[in-house]
C-alpha cells in the first residue's frame, strides 16, 4: 500500500506581504496530534571564546492535556516569581537563577512529556561548514525532527513549533528543508500517513517555546561541564528519550 504524506506550512507575524500577521499566544493542539516544541542553546559560531557545543532541543507534547501540562510548568513557577523578574519580557534559563530554574525543570520531569536533543560538537564541523550557518541548522533540525518521527511512529498530524526569530537563517529555506527531510520517501524515517505542519511563533507569546528553552540550557550546561550541584541534567534525564551526538552518532 503506497503511503501519502501532507504537509502545511503556516508562518505567524511574517513580514512577507503574502503573509497575514498574526501574534497569538499558544497553538492549539489537535485532538489526535503531536506537538514538538523546538529551541536552542548555544551559537553557531566557531571563534575560541565562544561555547564548544550547539544544543538543539525538543519537547514531545502528545495531545492538548500535555500541552497544558507544559503551559502549567511555566505558570506555576512564574506566579512566584520575586519582583526582580517583573520587568523581563522572557523567562529564560539564562536570565533566571538556579531556584527557578530547578523548580521548572522539576515540575516538567514530573509529566509525560518526552525530550529530544541534538548535540553538535562545534571542533568537528568541517571549515568549509562553519561559515553556513543555515546547511548547519538545516540538517541538525531536520535530523531531530525525523529522528522524532522515526522513533515515536506517528501516524496522524504533527506540529514543529519553532521561534520565529531564526538568528541568520532563512525561515523558508528553513521550511523546505524541515518537510524535505521528514516526508522524503527514500530514507528510513517513514511510518505512514501523518500531516506535518511548521509553525513559526513569538516566544515571548507561547508558554511552551519558553519551556524548552529551559531544557535546551540545561542540556547545554550539563555538556560545559558543570560542577554536578549546578547541572540540571539529571532532573529531565528520565523524560529524554531522543539523544543525537554529532559526530558521535545516536546515543539514544
């Protein structure tokens, strides 16, 4: 039986004039679909001073209870939060101090939601790579996102949720690339019928970019090599099911 595959592509607050903009402040989840909330950590820059790894991390909310679930870990935490905290646009996990961060990450690794990650050892990248910043993204994204797909066998609707604000990367090359390598009909990644959908959003508006950007810096620190009281990796290491090491290849 020859399997179909659909894709959809909206783009929310894009300055094309084809596009209408729109700011809202969450995705609505399909009954029977898969959210994946994607973030990052780290810099795709090659000069000494910066980080040795470039995190890219996704959270697998399964239905709209995970997805409140997600939302839920970030109110819980920002209704406490000291006033300190009151004029920041965006929580994040680098403008936040350890108390806060340890409590959101604690209330997450108490659901159901899955991680995945992607980490690229930046001292291996070929030198004719460092300087294309979108191929890079391109392939560590698409190769999370078919990975996801892959393992988890969807067969019903999926939605990549991503910031908007890409840093040096085009969102529609971006795009074509992302459905390229999840519906290709040539590689392994294939399970059956399923729709995929890439949505672009304002962080600063959806609860559940913001949460995985806490988890996105927490993998991030843990590979930096933290003294074991301020890495928060064993805290979300039981919800992690998807782990990408390049160039080590699949841990997980």
């Amino acid at each position: 039986m020859k399997h179909q595959y659909f894709y959809r592509i909206r783009i929310f607050g894009s300055p094309r004039p084809f596009s209408e903009v729109i700011i809202i402040p969450e995705i609505m989840p399909s009954p029977r679909g898969v959210n994946i909330y994607i973030d990052e950590s780290g810099d795709l820059g090659f000069t000494g001073e910066l980080s040795p790894y470039f995190i890219i991390a996704a959270i697998i909310a399964q239905g709209p209870e995970q997805v409140q679930k997600c939302r839920t870990c970030m109110k819980r935490t920002m209704r406490k939060l000291p006033k300190k905290y009151k004029n920041i646009a965006e929580l994040k996990y680098h403008n936040t101090d350890d108390t806060y961060r340890r409590r959101i990450l604690e209330d997450f690794s108490k659901t159901e939601i899955e991680i995945a990650y992607v980490v690229l050892r930046k001292e291996q990248v070929y030198d004719n790579l460092r300087n294309n910043r979108q191929i890079l993204y391109n392939y560590l994204t698409g190769s999370l996102v078919a990975n996801i797909i892959s393992k988890y066998g969807f067969s019903h609707e999926i939605n990549v949720i991503i910031d908007k604000s890409l840093d040096g990367v085009s969102r529609e090359e971006f795009d074509k690339y992302l459905i390229y390598r999840s519906l290709d009909r040539d590689n392994s990644y294939h399970t059956g019928n399923y729709q995929l959908e890439v949505t672009h959003v304002d962080s600063k508006q959806n609860l559940c970019v913001q949460a995985v950007d806490f988890i996105a810096g927490a993998i991030h620190r843990h590979y930096r090599g933290h003294a074991p009281m301020a890495d928060h990796y064993h805290i979300i290491e039981g919800n992690i099911t998807v782990v990408l090491d390049y160039f080590k290849g699949r841990q997980k």
